[in-house]
C-alpha cells in the first residue's frame, strides 16, 4: 500500500517514520492523532526481527511436536508482516527470510507427523539453529522424505517476492523486468502444481532469477538482468 512514512503527532508535536515503527501511534505520548507530511510511497515492510532464542531454550525441554508448533507460529507470523518494498525501495531476498519460510513448512511438517526419523529431526533443529542469522542446510543436506518443504517454502518466497517487484514497478516501469516476472511466475507454478516435490537445485534456480532480477534493480545492474534471463531460458525442473 501506499502509505506517507513521516508523520507529526497532534498532540505533542513528535515527528517519527511509519518505516520504523510500522505505527501511527506517537512514539512519544501514545496518541493516536497524527497526520502524514510526505507524499505517499509504496511501502510493504513491517518491521519484523525473528527472534527463536526462546524456541531454542524449550527443545531439551518439551516434546519435539510442541517445540515445532511453536516454530510454525513464530515463522509465520514473521513471514507475515515481512515485505520487500521499504519507503519506496525495493529490497533484496534475503536469506532469513528464506531460512523463516522453510523452517514454517518444516515445523508444521513435524506437528502433524505420525513419525519422525532422526534425518527428519535434525534436519529441523539445524534450520531451527541458524534461521534468524538465515543459515539453513546445505541442498545435499535436505532430508528425501523433507525436500517437498524446501521446494514450496522457496517457490512461496519467489511468489512473495515477485508480488512486491510487481509494485514496486508501477512507479518504476520497466517492461523487460514485466516480462521477467511473468516467466519467472509461470516457473514457480510448476513448482508449486508438484507441492514442491522437486529437486533443491530446482528450487534454489527460482530463488536465484528472483534474487538476480532484485539486483537488477536495485543496483541497476544489466549484467544481473542478462543472468535472470539466460537461467529462466535454461530453466529444467529436476524431480
């Protein structure tokens, strides 16, 4: 949405940036009565850290199916109020996002599992580890039985990601990029049509034209705009 990202409270004359607090609460004095001084930019970023330390501390202590519960509903609502367009500026794909998306699907994996194999639950306490610093495992470390959460947790990100490029083009046309995303979704739908079941190769090919089409502009790098182009011409969804 567009929104105006400096306001001034009415009632004590406090001034604050929406993109930092994501309020029109005054910061100061708790009033709600504020106005917008700036012309309104696209802005979907709210501001979201993710925070699993507390989750850590409970894995010696509760059941796994509980510490993954737990996990699913903290990941989720991070990728909730996260966004890639900040005040107007598009921003990268960035690995803890990645890291939150795919230690959702897995934690919600392991909350309904009759079963889970050692592989399984390391797998999930590695993500579990390093997601808030976006550290996951490696593509060869990606459990058989698990590789579908990978594969949708990133084709999902791509879909987010893609979504916000989308806006933040209608104030800065680029009609190369359009066609871009375009192939790009179309990509992502047949990853999504297989509920992820692809190869982590496949999915981390979506994730890098996504992240390469955000550098195109963002740094306004052609070369990275060549590159999302000639991997999406390439582009083979391994099983």
């Amino acid at each position: 949405m567009k929104i105006r990202g400096e306001r001034e409270c009415q009632s004590c004359g406090t001034r604050w940036s929406y993109y930092e607090t994501g309020s029109v609460v005054c910061p100061e004095c708790g009033s709600m009565r504020s106005v917008g001084l700036d012309d309104p930019t696209e802005h979907t970023a709210s501001p979201a850290a993710l925070e699993l330390s507390a989750i850590r501390n409970l894995v010696d202590e509760q059941p796994l199916a509980d510490v993954a519960e737990a996990t699913a509903e903290t990941c989720r609502e991070y990728v909730r109020k996260r966004g890639f367009v900040r005040g107007g500026d598009l921003q990268p794909l960035d690995d803890t996002y990645l890291a939150a998306a795919e230690l959702r699907l897995a934690a919600e994996e392991l909350t309904h599992a009759m079963r889970v194999t050692d592989d399984e639950e390391y797998y999930f306490l590695e993500l579990l580890r390093g997601a808030d610093d976006g550290e996951r495992p490696p593509a060869d470390g990606v459990p058989e039985s698990l590789r579908a959460v990978r594969g949708l947790a990133y084709a999902r990100a791509v879909d987010a990601y893609r979504s916000d490029v989308r806006r933040y083009l209608d104030d800065h046309p680029d009609e190369t990029v359009r066609g871009l995303l375009s192939t790009l979704r179309d990509q992502q739908k047949r990853v999504e049509a297989l509920d992820g079941d692809v190869s982590p190769r496949t999915a981390g090919e979506l994730v890098y034209v996504a992240r390469s089409i955000g550098r195109a502009l963002i740094d306004d790098d052609e070369t990275a705009l060549a590159e999302a182009q000639r991997r999406l011409d390439e582009f083979d969804i391994e099983l």
